[in-house]
C-alpha cells in the first residue's frame, strides 16, 4: 500500500510539471546543458501524452488503492475496518501525496521537474499503446471527436478546434527553436560583438554644409547620423535625424540651421549584455548609441535593428548592398569577411578556434601574427587554415577558409616561429 502511494505522489509531481513547465522554460534549461533536461523538454513538447498517461495510471492506481484498503480493513474489522481504513487511506492520499506533493512540484518545478522527466518519458513512451487505446475507447463515445486527441488537448487544438488532425505535432519548429535559442544567447552577447565599428561608421562633421549632411543621408540611407567634433573625428558630439531635416525643408523659410537639429549622443561601454541595451534603448526612446572602450575612446556604434538582427538574422533593405560574409568557392574553400564572428565560423566549420580576447575573425588573424597582416600570410589553427587576402590600411578585409587535412600541414604552411608561439598560446586559451 506505501508503494501504491509513493506512486500516487510521483505521478502528482509528473502531472504538475508537465501541466506548469512551458517549452520556453525547457529550452533555457537545456541551453545551460543541465543533466535531464533533454527529457524535460520532451515532457514540455509532448504535454498532453504526459497528461494522457498520468491520468490513465492514476485512476489504475487509486483503484489499487482503494482495493489494498478495503481488503486490509476487511482483514481486521470486518465492514466497518474497511471504511475505517479506507478514509485514513484517501485522506493520507490527499493530504500526503496529492496536496503535498503538488505544492512541493510548484515551488521547486525545475528541480522536480528534472528528477522525474528521465522515468517520466520512459513510461509516457512505454505505455503509449495501452495509453492511446483507452483514449481512443473513451473518444468514441464521444460526438464530433475529431476535434481533439484526447482528454488534454495541445495548446493548437485549444486555439483551433475545428481541426481534423488526429495527432498534431506539438514540437517547435527549427525556425522557431533557433528563434528562441538567440533570445538566451542575446543576454551572454556583449555589444562590441553586434556593434558597427568605427572605422565602419558614416560620420558628418559639425561645420558640414546642410547639402553634404543631405547627401550623405541620401547615398547612404540613413535615418540617423552620427555628427563628430570637425577637430577631432572620433570625437562624437550628436546625432542628427533625417525626418528632422525633412521636416525642416519642408517647413521652408530657406536652409535650415541643421546643427541646431543635432540631438544628443548615447554612449554604452562595449562590455554591456546586448538585452540590457535592447531594454535600456527601448526605455530611453533611442535607437542607436554610441560604443566606448574602458578607456572612453569611440570603438563603433550600435542600433536597435543591430541587436534584433541577432534574434531573428540579418533584416536587409533597399539600401544594404553589402556582399555576404561568406562566400563558398569551387575549391571548397570559403572567402570570409574578416567581421565576421570567430564563434560564427566555428559553427559553420564545427571547429575550435580560439575567442578569448577576440571577437572577429581578423581580431583572431592579428593576436596570432602579432603584428598588422600583409596580403598572402597564413595561419593555421585546429586544423583551418586563413589566409589573409584583402588588407584595408591596417585593418584585415577578406580572408580564404579552408579545412587542412593531415596531408595539408607541412612547414611552408606554417606562420612564422615568433606568429607560431603566439598560435599556440591561443589554442592554449581555446
């Protein structure tokens, strides 16, 4: 009898996690990689199963229950030891194993939850056909039971009740779990890894004439520019908006003052979390601000539709004519932007480059060179090889990806002793 209610509150517990634990919740913990979350998920996923079989196991165990104390009470006081018996029974149930158990699941879900997803899944997925049959038994008797599955319905079946799917799939979408998958990664994304760089951004000095600032919304297709100190360049003094212009032109009166249009600038530091910004921005009604190092020194700027773009990929419109940032060749290798993310290459080559202390792939191609790369240098790490192709001043434009195999790698492949030491280093720190 003790094992039949230590049932009754396991499937309690089962119940209240699966009928309170969201797949969104699921998600985040399987992004941290805790142990069973993998079943947690599933559970979330696959909730009215879950629900189908806890219902199904426990009417079977009360019965047992309800059996077990009648025949103990008979064994001991006839008629009235069995109904003795039996209230002491339904009451520890309720009190023990229903009430108690439920309010245990709900204040520590996750952890319960956890415990009980691993044996959970077993049992949903090894009782699925006895389960399925006396749903299906129980539907019959119902009128138009193509409208739901069964006793629990989906969320779409709770949203659409004229469908005639039998058995809807309940998962997400790949879309959609990489969607969310951002949504958490967005809160471990510093803004230097979403931001334009300086030497990137369109700049308007102060004293410019109103038809240079003009043009330079016009060509570029900006909504907002960034207006600098004409003495210093990395010196931001403002922001001015092109619906302020146009409102301005269209006010008449001749050419507007355009400097007296300049709003204020927003500085963050280049180490804040990319959803805090996304918060502070929207709080503060701003839609780009300015990035500074720990130092203060202008490093790039950020806009809203930068952290979006992180959330739901890049949002291209009339004005954007940038090439990609990879480009696949007919040798196999890829031409790669230097801007783009060291972790975004690792993902698309399942590799291990290094990115502590870089973000981009030509941060990574100088820490390991140790000085400004010249056209034609390589470097080779976790088995990729890069080599620089494009160089813009001192910065590193365009780099050739390929995988090396062990036929590959012979010395004139290799950086240089002084680059090699550094090589090792960071494959140390990756």
């Amino acid at each position: 009898m003790t094992a039949l209610v230590v049932v009754t509150a396991y499937l309690a517990a089962v119940e209240t996690v699966a009928g309170r634990l969201n797949v969104v919740r699921a998600l985040r913990i399987v992004e941290d990689d805790v142990r069973g979350s993998a079943a947690l998920l599933w559970l979330a996923e696959h909730r009215a199963r879950t629900l189908d079989a806890v219902l199904v196991f426990g009417v079977v165990t009360r019965m047992g229950l309800a059996a077990a104390a009648i025949a103990a009470g008979l064994e001991f006081g006839g008629a009235a030891g069995a109904v003795t018996v039996l209230a002491v029974v339904a009451v520890v149930v309720l009190v023990v194993a229903e009430v108690a158990m439920r309010t245990l699941a709900l204040r520590h879900l996750e952890p319960v939850g956890l415990a009980v997803a691993g044996s959970a899944r077993l049992l949903v997925r090894t009782t699925s056909p006895l389960v399925r049959g006396c749903v299906l038994l129980g539907r019959s008797l119902v009128p138009h039971r193509g409208e739901v599955t069964g006793p629990h319905a989906s969320d779409d079946e709770l949203r659409r009740l004229d469908a005639d799917d039998d058995e809807p799939n309940e998962e997400l979408e790949p879309e959609e779990r990489a969607m969310i998958r951002s949504i958490f990664e967005l809160g471990d994304t510093h803004v230097r890894e979403i931001m334009v760089p300086r030497p990137d951004m369109v700049t308007v000095p102060a004293d410019a004439a109103l038809d240079e600032v003009v043009a330079a919304v016009v060509d570029g297709g900006f909504s907002r520019l960034p207006v600098h100190d004409p003495a210093d360049p990395d010196v931001v003094t403002g922001v001015v908006y092109a619906k302020d212009l146009l409102r301005s032109l269209a006010d008449g009166g001749g050419a507007p003052r355009w400097d007296q249009l300049v709003r204020p600038p927003t500085f963050v530091p280049e180490t804040k979390r990319g959803d805090e910004l996304l918060r502070e921005l929207q709080q503060g009604t701003v839609h780009l601000a300015f990035v500074v190092d720990e130092y203060g020194e202008l490093v790039g700027l950020v806009t809203i539709e930068d952290i979006l773009e992180e959330i739901v990929g890049e949002i291209v419109d009339e004005h954007d004519h940038e090439p990609p940032l990879v480009e696949p060749l007919d040798d196999g290798a890829l031409r790669v932007d230097a801007r783009l993310g060291v972790d975004d290459l690792n993902e698309l080559l399942g590799a291990q480059l290094p990115e502590e202390g870089w973000d981009t792939v030509g941060g990574l191609v100088f820490a390991t060179l140790g000085h400004v790369p010249e056209e034609g240098e390589r470097i080779e790490l976790d088995g990729v090889g890069i080599t620089v192709e494009g160089v813009q001043g001192r910065r590193v434009g365009k780099v050739l990806v390929e995988v090396v195999t062990a036929d590959d790698e012979t010395e004139t492949d290799r950086v240089s002793p002084a680059a090699g030491e550094r090589r090792d280093e960071a494959i140390g720190r990756g």
